[in-house]
C-alpha cells in the first residue's frame, strides 16, 4: 500500500472504520498518555538533575520483568509491572548505597548500578529462552521490553497508563508548590518546615511508577528519552515553571502521536507486527528539541543570531550618525552630508562609505540620495543623543575612572551606542551638566522639557 | 521573665564525626542586630543552619522563644547562601519572593490575594518591583540578593538569620540592605547575619558575635569589637589582622 493509502487507512482506524481499528486506537493512546505523563513529571526530572537516574531506573527494570514472567508463569502485566517497580527501587536503593558508604562519585554509581541491572535482565531472558519448554514458549514477545512495541499495547495496559497518568498529574496539581520548591530551594524549603525529604522520594516513587508503565511501548533503552526531551524542549521555550510542565506533557504526547503514525504507515507489515516501539517516537520528540534550539524565541541559536545581526546594522549605522554630526558640527549641512566628506572624516574610500550609506535605508534615520547622506529629523535628533552620550561618558571616564583624554574615545565610541535615557540623566547628574568634552568639543544640549 | 529570641545551649556540631563547632552558648537579646563573624571555615553557616534544624547537633539544643525550633518554624525566616540555588530555574522574581509565603501556607493551599499584596509590598521595599514579572536568571548579584530578602520580608518573621547576604553585592544593594537590616531592628526583629567584611562590622551591628569552631565572644560591639578578641578570632590570618587593626582604629575615630 501506498503512503496516501497507508496514512488513509490510519485515521480510518482512528475513528473506527478502517481494517484494525482496536489495536491501532490502543496504540496511540497509549502513546499520547505515556508521552503526556513522561513530559509532565520530565519537567521536575530535568530541573532536579535526575536525568541520568531516570536512564538508570529504565534499564533497571528489566530484571524485573524477567522475574515477574518467572514467578507469575506468564505475560501477566500486573506481574511485569510489580517485578519491575521492584527492581527499580532496589536499583535506586543500590546507587544511593555505593554513593554513601563509599568514596564513589553519582555518575559512576548510577553507571555501575545501570549496567549491572541491565546485564542480569539481559541474562535471565536469555535462560528463560534458552530453557524451552512451557515457560520458554510463553516468553515469545517478552524482549519486546527491550525496545518497546506500541502495537501490542492491551486494555490492561491502557488502564495502567491511565491510572499512572492520573496519580502522576494529581500529585503535580496538589502539590506544585511544594515540590518545585523542594528543588528549586532545598534549604529554604527545609527552614519554613515543608517535608522535603517526603515530596523528592514522592517523586522518586513516580518517576518508577511512570517509568514501569511506559516500558511496552518504549522500551528499557528508549524510555528515559521521553523523560528528558521533551522537558528539554520546553525549558528552551518558556522561563515559567506551570507552562513548563503543560508544554513538555503536550510535546510528549504530540511525539507519542506522531510516532505511532510513522511506525503504522511505514513499517507496519500484514500481521501487524515489526512496528519499531519507542524509536520514531524519541526521533520526533528531538526534532521538536532541535526546532527548539534554532528558533526559540528567547532561548533559541537563531534569534540569538539574529539579535546579534540587528546590533551589528543598528551600531553601524549609528556610527554613521555621529561622522555626520562632526561634520555638521565644523558648518557642514546636517541634513545632507556629501559622501565625499563622509568618507574623508571617517577615514575610508567614498566607495566604502556609499556602500554603508545605503544601509541606511529602512532605519528611518536617513537614506542616501544623490551621492550625499540625507538625514531625517528622528536621524539627526538620534545623532545628536548618541553625540552627547558619548562626550557625556568620555567626561565620566576621565572625572571617575581618571583616564587620560586621549584614552577615553575607545571606551566611549562602544558605550554610546547602549546608554538609555536613565544612565544619561544619571550622567548629567553626577557630572553637573558639562557643556564640553575632554577635548574641548561642545556637548550637545539635552532634550529642552 | 520571658523566653529569649535564640537560646543556644552547649552545642556540638560535626560532620562526618569532625565537629565543627564546639560548645557553643549563647542567648540572644530581643531585638538585638547581630553580625556573626570569623575566619572560613570557622562554622559561621553551620551555627545558622543548627539553629534552623537544618543539621542534627552531636550535642546540645536550640530554642527559640523557649521551644524547639520545629514547633517556631514560622517565627524564623532564613536567608541562604545565593549559591545554593540554580539561578536558571523558570520561576519569576514574584514567584521567588512568594515562596516566603509557603510556610504560612502549609500543604495544599494556595496563596490568597493577601499573599500577593504581602509580595508586593515586600518587593518594593527593596526596591524589585519592576523586575517583578522577570525570570531570575539575568539579575545582577545584588538583584539576586534583593529579592532573598524580600522573600524573608514576606515570611514576617520576628527572627531572620542570613548567610552572607553583604556577599558580592554592589554598594546600592549594600546600602539598601543596611537600611532594611536597621528598619527590622526599629520594628524589635533579632536578627542574626554572617558577615565577612571587617571593616563595616563594627558600623553595621550592635552586637557581634565572634565564631572560630569556639565562641570566642557575644556582646555589644563596643565591648567585643577589640584587638584582642579578633586576634583571638582569627589567630595567625596577618592580613586579616592588620585588616582588623585598621577597622578597629577607624571605628575609634569615628566614635571620637
């Protein structure tokens, strides 16, 4: 079938038409509750540096869900849930053990504690195959835990997720203020009497618990992704804490969609089976993170980028402002300085200056016209402020850093271009009106009140 | 006669089984403005954070107004260290200084409008208001510094203690902070602030209290504030001393 057909079918399914409705509906809630409850609680995962310790927890459940398949006799999923809630505890018991009572460091610990966990998990699925017989032949589908599966997602399941998604955003809501107070400020948390010691093992306890029930559909390697990426991308997003949260459950969610979507039209073959578990959902949640990372408003490579880009017209262009207002100063016609003139007071070839004149255009300030820079009313006022800025600075430097006259323009020609009406006023102030520049040069009068 | 502010009594503090400090009794007058000074590592965060509860004496107790601290906890505001916590965290100034309100709070309710009005006028007694809906993350050491204490300004606690809150400030949040530190004595607050900087201990505190491991002094700052007791406090720190001596010598002038 066709992608167009495939993708057809797909939401066909969705809605209860299409050939596997069941297994495809499943699928995706699954997904979108394992990626909204992983995003929400990721948050404080993130913010208390436990990312790591979460990629610790995943691969330590693994032993856990061989030995509930061994104990239970069967896929049983409470079995597999409460084997591996148990080995992650334990994990978490061992690390925090070898971090106390020794000189070992946290990343070793959780290194030692992930590997040891993960390699006897490994083993014990590799006995119970190798074993045969009936508990060997019940076993086919348990190393889906290795990588997840989306489209073996059962009612039962379902009901965990859902359940975990609850607990996990009851506790969040009741309690917000106290946990992102606990790892924002544990000492002050700890001074007004709240029990901080209570909400980060509360935390510990979901994060397992989250942890366990996402294990199906994403798998021991790939869980602690969505733990982290989504949170990741939303902390680049917004500066608030509430919308943090609500951000990264909703990314989470959106990767969990979209993930399945991609594993059902691309990989998905005639039994229903090779869908690829928890990788194209952790692939589209890191291109939310990448999106993220270059067009973040605040946060982002490209606005950063950018900003920089419009400081660097904005100076250049100011710097033109104040060549002509020397000009002007000395008798030249403001208004309309000639390029010539420009040139030679700024010490470059007119062909240069031309160049930079035309940059002007769009800055509202000037443009340029006939082979002289014009300069408009607002350009000429801005000239004026940025002239007395910059002498206003260079007497400061020279009255309180006591620098020498000739070792104030440098400091100045950088400054002018960043003081506000504010520190200019303080200037005045401090400075008691100067009328002339350690130079000699007048200072351009202040805006007349 | 009634239960004094802070009543330390015969305190040991370890860690790892190395005490820290050692013996430690003081009583601390009502209303009194106590700088806490010493060379590092002399225990100075640590006698703080024992009398919060935040560490578990070897020995010893604290009380405060006669009981333990656990049964005080909102009569005591606490001002840590401003390395403590991770700067980048996505709360705004408002919701920094509102955890000052947690505590009155208790578990699971939410700040009332009466809150918010206490933030705000904490916020503006230092002079924050209009970084008030900003992230923390871009504030300056001293801005930072401001809106602790604001924070501890809306605990309303009758006693703060303070971790270095002079600490990489620039000389109009020092200033700011003097100002708020003798407004808090004039409402009788006791507060208890660890201090680095010699040469304004003296113009600062009415009462000093002079810390290496032992308690080498407690008194009004006229009667502690000696060569002697600070050679005592910082044994063989020269620069520190020779520091000390020019302080010493300054305040003499001063009251002169």
């Amino acid at each position: 079938m066709s992608f167009v057909d495939q993708t057809a079918e797909f939401f066909a399914n969705l809605v209860g038409y299409g050939s596997s409705p069941g297994s495809t509906i499943s699928a995706v809630l699954g997904a979108c509750l394992s990626g909204l409850t992983c995003g929400a609680l990721g948050s404080f995962i993130i913010l208390r540096r436990m990312s790591l310790f979460a990629d610790m927890l995943a691969h330590a459940a693994l032993p856990g869900v061989a030995i509930g398949f061994i104990l239970a006799g069967s896929k049983s999923t409470p079995a597999l849930l409460l084997g591996s809630l148990v080995a992650g505890l334990l994990a978490a018991a061992l690390t925090r053990t070898i971090t106390s009572y020794s000189r070992i460091k946290d990343d070793a610990s959780l290194g030692i504690t992930l590997s040891l966990f993960y390699a006897i998990g490994i083993w014990l699925l590799s006995w119970i195959t190798r074993r045969g017989g009936d508990l060997g032949a019940k076993a086919s589908g348990l190393n889906q835990y290795l990588f997840g599966n989306s489209a073996i997602i059962t009612t039962v399941d379902l009901l965990f997720l859902a359940s975990a998604a609850l607990v996990v955003l009851a506790v969040i809501g009741l309690f917000f203020k106290e946990i992102s107070s606990s790892i924002f400020d544990p000492s002050f948390t700890d001074s007004i009497g709240l029990p901080r010691k209570f909400f980060e093992n509360l935390l510990l306890v979901l994060l397992t618990l989250v942890i366990v029930v996402s294990l199906k559909i994403l798998g021991v390697i790939l869980v602690a992704a969505l733990l982290v990426i989504p949170p990741a991308t939303a902390y680049l997003l917004t500066d608030k804490l509430p919308r943090m949260v609500l951000l990264s459950a909703v990314l989470g969610g959106l990767a969990g969609f979209g993930g399945v979507y991609l594993d059902f039209v691309l990989l998905l073959d005639e039994e229903g089976n090779g869908v690829g578990g928890g990788a194209a959902i952790v692939c589209l949640a890191f291109l939310g993170l990448m999106a993220a990372f270059l067009a973040s408003p605040r946060h982002g490579v490209l606005g950063r980028y950018l900003r920089h880009k419009r400081l660097g017209l904005k100076t250049l262009r100011e710097n033109l402002l104040t060549s002509a207002w020397r000009i002007g100063e000395r008798g030249g016609e403001l208004a309309a300085i000639p390029i010539a003139d420009l040139a030679s007071e700024r010490g470059e070839e007119p062909s240069a200056t031309r160049l930079l004149a035309r940059r002007m255009n769009g800055s509202g300030w000037g443009h340029l016209q006939s082979d002289r820079l014009v300069l408009t009313p607002s350009g000429q006022e801005r000239a004026r402020t940025l002239m007395r800025g910059h002498r206003l600075w260079e007497i400061f430097l020279q009255r309180e850093a006591s620098l020498a006259p000739d070792h104030v323009h440098a400091g100045a020609e950088e400054i002018e271009h960043f003081l506000d009406a504010e520190t200019v006023r303080e200037l005045e102030e401090l400075l008691d009106n100067p009328e002339t520049d350690p130079h000699g040069k007048t200072i351009p009068p202040g805006e007349k009140s | 006669m009634t239960a004094a502010p802070i009543e330390i009594h015969d305190l040991t503090v370890s860690y790892d089984q190395k005490p820290v400090l050692w013996n430690i009794d003081i009583e601390i007058p009502e209303g009194a403005l106590v700088g806490i000074i010493g060379p590092n590592g002399a225990g100075k965060s640590t006698l703080l954070k024992s009398v919060m509860g935040l560490l578990d004496p070897s020995s010893g107790w604290v009380k405060i107004y006669g009981d333990p601290i656990e049964r005080q906890r909102a009569t005591v505001g606490y001002i840590p260290q401003r390395e403590e916590v991770d700067w980048d965290f996505p709360i705004t100034v408002r919701d920094l200084v509102l955890m000052g309100r947690y505590g009155h709070l208790g578990l699971l309710r939410r700040p009332a409008a009466a809150d918010r009005e206490i933030v705000n006028n904490a916020l503006e007694e230092v002079g924050m208001t209009s970084f008030a809906d900003r992230q923390i993350a871009n504030l300056s050491g001293g801005q930072q510094q401001r809106i602790f204490l604001a924070r501890a300004l809306a605990q309303e606690s009758r006693v703060y203690l303070m971790d270095e809150p002079f600490a990489g400030v620039d000389a109009t949040t020092e200033k700011a902070i003097v100002r708020l530190l003798k407004q808090m004595r004039a409402e009788k607050r006791t507060l208890l602030v660890v201090h680095h900087d010699l040469q304004t201990a003296s113009e600062y505190f009415d009462h000093l209290l002079l810390l290496n491991r032992r308690l080498v002094a407690f008194g009004p700052t006229e009667e502690v504030f000696t060569e002697e007791l600070l050679r005592k406090t910082y044994g063989g720190h020269l620069t520190v001393l020779s520091q000390a001596g020019e302080a010493i010598r300054q305040s003499r002038d001063g009251k002169k």
